[in-house]
C-alpha cells in the first residue's frame, strides 16, 4: 500500500488531489505521533508511522512542487535543448565535473592523512584508500576518453 501511494503520477489533476490530500493526512498523522512522543516516549509503535508519514508527506510535497517547477512550454523546453547540446555548455560542465573531481581526490587525501595522524582503525584508511584508488582510476579513464574525443 506504501508503494501505490509513492508512485503516485504528478502530472494530472487528479493525482494532485490525491498528493494535496496525502499531505494533509500524513502531515496530521506527524502531528498526532509527535504528541504521542510527546505522552508515551520514544517507543518504536509511535516511530514507525511517524516515518512512514515523513516519507508520505516528503513525496507528496515533492510531487506538488515538481508540477509548479516543470514549464510546459514548448519554447522553454527547446531552449533548454539547444543550450544542452550547445558544445560551449558542454565543455564548461566537463572542465566543472573534472575541478570537481580533483578537488574531491585532494579531499579524500586529506581525510586518509588526518584519519593516519588520528590513530583511526586500518580498516578505516584501507576504505578511504581503495576509494582514493577507484576515483583515480575512473579519472584517468575519463581524462584519456574526452583528451580523445575532442
């Protein structure tokens, strides 16, 4: 049942009603487990469905605000297409995603040396380093794919 009332479609009207009213309820649901928190405790009979209700409500405000953030003009959405295929605007995103691929492996080697100074656990560093490893790799694939697709 959890399921059905997640997939939800966004884009007719009366799928909308059904996400305002799904906000309504698990937005009451929230308010009635926080009060039970509130009487009985932390127990886990309160927390369940106050989870439940989180990821109801979450979903359904995302469904309502996707239907306020999608343009269904056909200018916006041939104006978006020309600028994806743009080569400038590619370029740009591929030399941002390689910055930023950079400056993560610099950050992944601080960690490593900090979690080193900290006297963290082998196991530790042996994941941040097989990470370091894995991004390395799939970086020097990636430099050598675009150096020769251009």
């Amino acid at each position: 049942m959890l399921h059905l009332l997640l997939s939800l479609d966004f884009g007719t009207e009366s799928s909308q009603v059904k996400n305002y009213i799904l906000v309504g309820i698990s937005a009451g649901i929230i308010t009635g487990c926080l009060f039970a928190i509130k009487l009985y405790g932390r127990d886990i009979r309160v927390i369940i469905p106050l989870a439940i209700a989180l990821l109801i409500f979450g979903n359904s405000v995302n469904n309502i605000l996707k239907l306020f953030a999608i343009k269904d003009s056909t200018k916006a959405e041939k104006q978006l297409e020309i600028e994806m295929k743009d080569e400038r605007n590619t370029l740009i995103r591929e030399k941002a995603g390689s910055k930023t691929n950079e400056y993560m492996l610099y950050l992944n080697t601080v960690i490593v040396f900090i979690l080193g100074f900290m006297g963290a656990e082998f196991w530790m560093l042996c994941l941040f380093g097989s990470l370091i490893l894995a991004q390395g790799v799939l970086s020097i694939y990636l430099y050598n794919y675009y150096a020769n697709r251009y």
